[in-house]
C-alpha cells in the first residue's frame, strides 16, 4: 500500500492525502513540486526521479479502496536537504532521463 506522507521532506510544507502539489520517487520519498524543482528533479535520497503522487478516494466507491480504510500517514520525515551538497549530488544525474538513472 503506498504510504502517503503527511509533509514535504525538505521545507516540511503540508501534503495532505489530496494535495496535488504532493511529488514522490519510487521508494515512495515525498517532496512538495516547489522543492522537486529547487532539487533539480533528482531525489536525494536515491537519485532518482519523481512523479506526482496518485490521490486516494475519500469515499468508498468500491471494495473499501479509500482513506477511510487505508488512511494517510501522520509520521513526519522532515529530512531538509544540504543544498551544496545536493547540487554535487545531482549535478550529472538531471542531464539524464529519469529512465536511463
């Protein structure tokens, strides 16, 4: 089941279940789209790429496939990004399609 983090790792700006600003990588990392883009689309964490993160249903509309059943995360991962660092980190890794990482 994903996990959906209640809040951007870097700035800490809220990412409720429905945000649409909400941006994830495969391992399931949660960033804002503000800061995806300031981390140059490369996840720091992994190095890779980021997507916008599905919403879950708020209702059930089939199965019990929905928040209430499967809610959202309360646990934080507020991790902010050394910035400097980052940009070494990433400097080569964004000149490559996300697929090719």
């Amino acid at each position: 089941m994903l996990e959906l983090r209640p809040s951007c790792e870097h700035c800490n700006t809220a990412l409720p279940a429905q945000s649409l600003e909400a941006r994830i990588c495969s391992f399931e990392c949660t960033f804002c789209a503000t800061c995806v883009e300031l981390l140059s689309n490369v996840c720091p964490n992994c190095g890779g790429g980021f997507v916008s993160r599905p919403i879950r249903p708020a209702h059930n509309h089939k199965g019990d496939n929905y928040l209430g059943e499967y809610p959202a995360s309360s646990q934080v991962k507020y991790r902010p990004v050394d910035l400097a660092a980052h940009a070494l980190f990433a400097a080569a890794l964004k000149q490559l399609p996300v697929a090719q990482r």
